[in-house]
C-alpha cells in the first residue's frame, strides 16, 4: 500500500487514499473468488474472524497491516501483489 506523508500538506487528497483502500478490497475479493473459497473458509484459513472479513470486503473497516499479511499468506500471494 502506499505511504502517504502529509507533512506540509494543507489539503490531503483523502479520494487518493480512499481509492488506494477500494483497490485492495477488490483484490482480497477478486484473489477469494479465484481460489474458489466462500469468506468462511478465508476467514478460517487466514485467522480473521468472518465478520472482521466481511466488513473489509464491504468496505465498513480497513484491515490493518497484520490482517493484509495473514490474508495474503493465506491467498499464497505476496503483500505487495495484494495491495497493488
């Protein structure tokens, strides 16, 4: 995911940001789908609960770095290929 430094920054672009957490939602669930798997089983798989899965593919929450490493792990893809 890219690092964005606000330092300086009178208006941060948020839609920049926005659309950066969009696209690695829709990669989690593009990669799920691919693999066949119901969000039960990546959830089971990656050690995320079902909800906390849920809510990051909907878009309610933003994973944090931990859940994009255990989600790719379990997705057998590297954290840059997950986030890009």
């Amino acid at each position: 995911m890219a690092t964005f430094c606000l330092i300086g920054t009178t208006t941060p672009n948020f839609g920049a940001v926005m659309n950066e957490v969009d696209r690695v939602r829709r990669n989690i669930v593009k990669l799920r789908l691919k693999k066949g798997w119901t969000q039960e089983r990546l959830a089971f798989e990656s050690d995320v609960s079902k909800a906390g899965l849920c809510d990051i593919e909907s878009g309610k929450r933003n994973p944090t770095v931990k859940t994009l490493e255990k989600l790719a792990t379990a997705l057998e893809v590297s954290l840059s290929k997950l986030v890009s």
